[in-house]
C-alpha cells in the first residue's frame, strides 16, 4: 500500500481534482497517470491499481471528468487542459522525470 496518499486540485476553473500517491521512500520517477474519461479516481478497481503502483513509483492521477476529459471541451481544449495539468505537476513537485501513463478509449 502506498505511504503517501494526498488529494490535490490543479489549475483555475474549471480545477481538475488530482491525487498523488507513493511509497515511504524517494523515488526517482513520477508517473502521471491518466485514466478513462468514464472513470473516476473514487472508482475502486482505479484507486487499488493506483496504491499498488505507488508501492514503487510516486503517481499522480488526475480526475478526467472534471478539466481535460469533459465532453464539453474539444479535442484541442482538453489537449492543452492535459499540458496545463502536467506543467503544473512539474512545477508544484521538487524535478524529477516524468512518465505519462494512463488508460484511453478517445483520443485526446
């Protein structure tokens, strides 16, 4: 199970709810992981492969239902709400690589 479990919220409105994961010790990869816009970072199938990851890996998953995967934004908007997103968890975080990962059945 992970040590760290944080909620966290990025951007102006609309905010894109967040949640940041990981083990007792540093890692040196964060994984930004981006789930299925028809899922939810409460689904429990989501939330327990999450902890799991972050047993080895800081992971930071983002909510696709609020921001960048709304149906009501183009394929452009939610492209630059998913650059914001990770610019934002580039900054917020001390540096360190990061890897993007996630599950998509649309294109972004």
């Amino acid at each position: 199970m992970a040590s760290l479990i944080q909620d966290v919220w990025f951007g102006a409105e609309p905010r894109v709810r967040g949640l940041r994961l990981g083990p007792h010790s540093e890692t040196e990869v964060r994984v930004v992981f981006h789930p299925d816009a028809a899922m939810s970072l409460d689904d429990p199938t989501l939330r327990a492969f999450l902890e799991a990851l972050a047993t080895e890996l800081e992971v930071v998953a983002f909510d696709p239902r609020f921001g960048s995967g709304r149906a009501d934004l183009t394929p452009d908007q939610r492209r630059e709400r998913f650059i914001g997103v990770l610019e934002t968890i580039a900054r917020t975080w001390e540096s360190m690589p990061l890897v993007v990962a996630g599950h998509r059945q649309a294109e972004l």
